[in-house]
C-alpha cells in the first residue's frame, strides 16, 4: 500500500492542544525526512524538518520513534515538528493576527536523509484552530475601551480576565481566545498603537485600565466579585499597576514581567511613576548586528530608580509570577522575586513564582515556535529574546497549565487552602 500519513485528531486541532503524527505505509526501516510547513497572514513562510526510520512494519509513530541527526531536532520528540518551526525570514515571530481563521499545517514525507529532499511520498494537511466551537468573539468599544471579548459556550458567569501584551502595542487576540476555550470570560485589552489609541509609548493613564476593569465588572456573564489580570512583558507591569492602584482585581498572573514602571510615564489621579532609566551604553551588540539588551536598565532598588518600582503591596490580589530563566529581555527572575521581598515585608502573602531554566523572554501558549530573536519596537534593532527551543518548549505548555489553574484557584471561589484577605 502507499504511503500514508495519519493524524489525530485527523482534519482540525487546537493550537494549543497535541497532534498525534504516524505514517504508515512505508517499506521495512525504510528511512524518510517529514517537513512541516505553515504560512503566517503575511505569507512568510516557516519549516521544520527530521529525520526517521520506519520499523519493521512499515510504521513510523513519532510518539515512539525518535528523530535522528541532522534535521531540526533529535530524539523522542512528538510535536517536534511543530515546536521546531522556523521562519525562513530573519527575525520574523509567528504571530495570529486573525484567531476566526486556523493556520493550515502542511505535512510531507520524502524518501531518504538527503540535504535535498528525496521523492515525496505523501502529504497532507491540517488545521490549527484558535477558537473551539461555540466560544463567542465580541468587539469592545465602549467609553474610551479598544478590546475584544472572548466568551465561552453557554450563559456562565463565568471568571473573568483581562489579558494584556507588550510593546508591540495593537490588539493581539490569540492568548485571550485560546484561554477563553477552558472557560474563562478573557477581554483582550489594547493600550497603544491601535485605531484611535495613543501612537507611541510615552505615557499610560491608569484610568484607561480602570475603564476596562468596571466594563468587565459590570459585565453580566462575567462572574464576580473580582477578576484576573494576566500580562506578558509590558503588560505585565502594567497588570502589576492596575492590582496596586485599582479595585476588583483578585489574581494576577505575569510571564516575564517587571515589577518597575518600564518605558513609559504612568499616571494615576494624582499619582505619578516615572519609567526605570535605561542605560543604551550597557546593551551589547555581537557580530551578528542582533543585541542583547538584558542588563540596559537600571536597577529599581537604587538611587531615583527607587521611584518607578511599582508599589505592589498596596494589591489586594494573589500574584503568579511565570519566569523564563534565560529571558534576555531583561531579568526577569530578580523583579520576581523583588517582588516577592516587596510583598512580604508588607506582610502580604508570598506570590507563587514558577522558573523555567531554559525559557526566553516570549513563553506564549504552548506550540508557538520560539522566538530567538526579533525587531524591538522601542530600541530599532533585532534583540535576542533567549531560550533553548525544546526546554522553552516544555516551559510554555506546563505556564498555560499554571496559569489556568492558578485562575481556577482564585477566581472561581473554590476552596484553595489558603488563607482568607477578610
């Protein structure tokens, strides 16, 4: 018989969830490279392949077989053909910009190991959905709120979050609606750099922020009395911001966040924190033109630095703090756990922080492919994001896991075991 590739589930997946790869058919030890490959809304293209052999019977189950040398990874690994994608364009990040349409995943399986690839066998194709069936994507535009509102099937309430992303400013939708699948009423919020927002990152008025925190409050299939916050990078200071300033806020989580007021002004009332300074003079830059920024900013705990950190024990919230050891962004594991020093001289309760060794600055749900490197919006140049592709890999599906259930904890009012704020 022909070659074949089966997959499971067969025709349409979740981004988020696993993909069973097997191809059967094949002659006994016969060996095959599979290549993976996905086009993003812009058409930039990104690949991945590895080598096999087939058992004695023809089979070849990624599950069971590892790869071999000389393709884009090695060893036992099943969805290595998906976290392994690369851009063929330098610096490009696999983002979703449209989550009502899936990306489609093309499989091939060429005879032999060769540099070039031998004759293709078989083919197919598959889906990587974003939205599960039934989850309802709602445009915000209310008062001066730029948002988009995912909610899960049925008539909840349900626990709400508000999910924010960095510097990149617009309004990606991708983290929010896949959360919204397991449940959760998640309003993915824009701040900047988007239709009628501010252009550029000069300064954020928490007011804004305060306006979507009410909107979700007041939202009837949003289950009260407080929700969550979830922010990477940028937004995770922000998040930070909005627990300490703001009511309503039961639980925020943050994946590589920072616990100072970072490249921006940021008021509130009367209030103002001014960003931590940046030293352009520490970021170093290799042969390669790409810089590595992690030690450009000051630190928080001296001199007038003091003045941006964010005063966080004044939050009535539990924190999560996601950290990506490796993240190159800047340090990450220090403001969490001055952070956690901050808190606790307060005598608030000690957030939970969890490291991953091996994780870069973008721990995006899971099966994106690692970004090493990318265009940074504030500094005009590529800058190393860090991580190593398979450990960051294994990171940004055990944080997806952290953080729902972290949010199930605390926002849907089951026994937690821990101790009461009253």
């Amino acid at each position: 018989m022909a070659p074949s590739i089966r997959l499971s589930p067969a025709a349409r997946s979740l981004f988020d969830e696993p993909l069973a790869i097997a191809v059967q058919g094949l002659g006994p030890r016969q060996q095959v490279t599979l290549r993976t490959s996905l086009r993003d809304e812009t058409g930039q293209l990104f690949q991945a392949s590895a080598r096999y052999q087939a058992g004695d019977d023809g089979e070849l189950d990624l599950a069971r077989c590892p790869a071999l040398p000389g393709g884009s990874f090695s060893g036992l690994e099943p969805m290595g053909l998906l976290w392994a994608l690369q851009p063929q364009k330098p610096f490009w990040r696999l983002v979703k910009r449209d989550v009502q349409s899936p990306f489609l995943l093309q499989l091939e399986v060429f005879e032999g190991h060769g540099e070039r690839p031998g004759r293709l066998l078989a083919q197919a194709q598959h889906e990587r959905a974003f939205l599960r069936d039934g989850v309802r994507r709602v445009p915000v535009r209310e008062g001066r709120i730029r948002a988009t509102l995912f909610l899960p099937p049925g008539n909840g309430p349900f626990p709400g979050i508000i999910d924010l992303y960095g510097t990149g400013g617009g309004l990606p939708e991708y983290r929010a609606c896949l959360l919204a699948n397991y449940g959760f009423a998640v309003l993915a919020l824009a701040f900047y750099g988007y239709e009628d927002l501010p252009k550029e990152m000069k300064e954020f008025h928490l007011e804004y922020f305060e306006e979507a925190v009410n909107y979700m409050l007041q939202y009837t299939q949003v289950k009260g009395p407080g929700i969550g916050l979830l922010g990477h990078s940028k937004g995770g200071d922000l998040c930070i911001s909005m627990a300490s300033f703001l009511k309503g806020i039961t639980a925020t989580a943050l994946i590589n966040g920072s616990v100072a007021n970072v490249g921006a002004v940021l008021r509130y009332k009367d209030i103002t924190i001014p960003p931590l300074g940046v030293n352009p003079k520490r970021i170093k830059v290799g042969k390669s033109g790409i810089a590595d920024i992690i030690d450009a900013l000051n630190n928080p705990l001296e001199g007038p630095d003091q003045q941006s950190f964010i005063p966080l024990e004044k939050a009535e919230c539990c924190f999560l703090f996601i950290v990506g050891q490796d993240d190159h962004n800047w340090k990450s594991e220090f403001f969490a756990v001055e952070g956690s020093k901050r808190l606790q001289a307060h005598g608030k309760e000690k957030p939970e922080i969890v490291c991953y060794p091996g994780a870069g600055h973008y721990i995006e749900p899971p099966f994106f492919p690692m970004c090493a490197a990318s265009m940074h919006l504030l500094f005009g140049k590529p800058v190393m994001w860090g991580g190593e592709p398979k450990a960051h890999c294994e990171a940004q599906i055990d944080a997806w896991q952290q953080i729902q259930a972290f949010f199930r904890k605390h926002l849907t009012g089951k026994p937690s075991g821990t101790s009461s704020k009253l």
